[in-house]
C-alpha cells in the first residue's frame, strides 16, 4: 500500500464526452504526476504539478488538463473524450523528486 | 530522447528456475531506476529502486543491478513461483527538466507450476 488512492476505479464513458478523475495523495506530498497506460504498453507521462501549478508535460493535447488542491488531491481532465482515451490512468505522488508512490489506477473504457 | 526497451517481450518458465530480465535505456542521465510488478488489471507494485550512484538493490529471491555506463539494468528472480507470475516494468526517473519515469512496455513472465 502506497497510500495513494484514486476514484474511481472504473468508469464507462462514450466518444465525445469529458472526465474527470481523483486522485488522494499522500500527505505531505507536494508533487503528483499522471500517467496513462494503454493496453499492452508501459504507462506514458501526462503531466505533473507541484504546488498547484503545472511543472512539466508529456506529449499530450490540451484536452488533457488538471489541478491540484492544497489538501494534497488532485484531478485530471479529459474533454472530448476519444476511443483511444481508454487506457489505465495512473497518479503518483512525491515528496522528493527520486521516488514516486503510485495509486492503483482508474480503468477507463471509452465507447 | 530517453527510450527504455525491455526484452523478452514475454517468458514462460517452469517453477524454481533462476530468470533474468533485461532493461535497457538510451540516456544515462538518470536519477533513478526502478523496477515495478503489476498484475493483470491492476496498479503497479514497486520493487527494487536504484540510485545512480548504486549499483545493485535486493529484496528477498529479486536482486536489480544498474549499470549506468551501458544504460543497462537487470532483475534477476531466484526459484520463481507460480505467484511470480506478472508483467515487470523497468523504469527510469530523468533529469532533464520535469523529474518524470519513462517506462519500458514490460516483460509478461508466466511461471509454471
């Protein structure tokens, strides 16, 4: 247990729509990252934010947005969902750059 | 551009064989690596972490070492179990810019009992 949670664990969305995603932290952790794992693939880097401000972003559209909370939750936002969104999405928080806790993911099938 | 690979793709072996798997990355400018076991399904599980300024980790029947110079790790499992059973990914913290893991895409190991 990493003490990392995210909600929910499944969710069913059609093409089109938008999303929203949860992720708790551990205490203390100022950074979170997010991370997407297609079926088949290691996961991809979506974006990290540290003290509530984006600091750093992989190659995803601007669809892809999220925020960070001063109470150490955070949440990631799809618009406009696509079929190829369904992947598993995982957070990971940190309180030092070396190493990060990852939650156990929210599967998301797109329709 | 950081790249890791990971090789095999998939391995089946019989239980209590020894088994090693590769990792391989293009940029030694890592702060970390880090090897991570995830079931079919689930979240990821870490396993061993590696600073750059170490050259092995061990855990229980799992050692990693990390061999920066040849952008190479590996994670040896002695007497594999039929648990053991898993997909492991290797993944490297970079240093460049955002402190973020770039992932290999896994070895699938099936343990037989």
């Amino acid at each position: 247990e990493t003490g990392v949670t995210q909600s929910p664990t499944h969710l069913i969305k059609t093409r089109g729509q938008q999303v929203t995603l949860r992720c708790s932290s551990q205490s203390g952790h100022n950074t979170v990252s997010w991370y997407q794992q297609a079926l088949g693939q290691g996961p991809q880097f979506i974006f990290q934010y540290y003290r509530e401000e984006e600091n750093g972003r992989g190659n995803f559209p601007p669809r892809f947005s999220g925020l960070q909370f001063p109470n150490y939750s955070s949440e990631l936002n799809v618009n406009a969902l696509e079929l190829d969104d369904s992947a598993l999405y995982l957070c990971a928080s940190s309180l030092t750059p070396d190493e990060q806790f990852f939650g156990p993911g929210t599967r998301l099938t797109v329709l | 551009k950081q790249e890791v690979t990971q090789i095999p793709a998939a391995l089946s072996v019989p239980e209590g064989e020894n088994l090693v798997l590769n990792c391989s990355f293009t940029d030694s400018a890592i702060y970390n690596l880090q090897w991570f076991r995830q079931d079919p399904g689930k979240g990821l599980t870490s396993l061993l972490l590696i600073q750059s300024s170490q050259r092995e980790q061990t855990s229980g029947r799992l050692n990693a070492s990390l061999d920066k110079s040849s952008g190479r790790s590996t994670l040896y499992i002695a007497a594999s179990q039929p648990g053991d059973s898993a997909t492991y990914l290797c993944a490297v913290c970079t240093t460049s810019g955002t402190y973020k893991y770039i992932f290999g895409t896994g070895t699938r190991l099936k343990v037989l009992a």
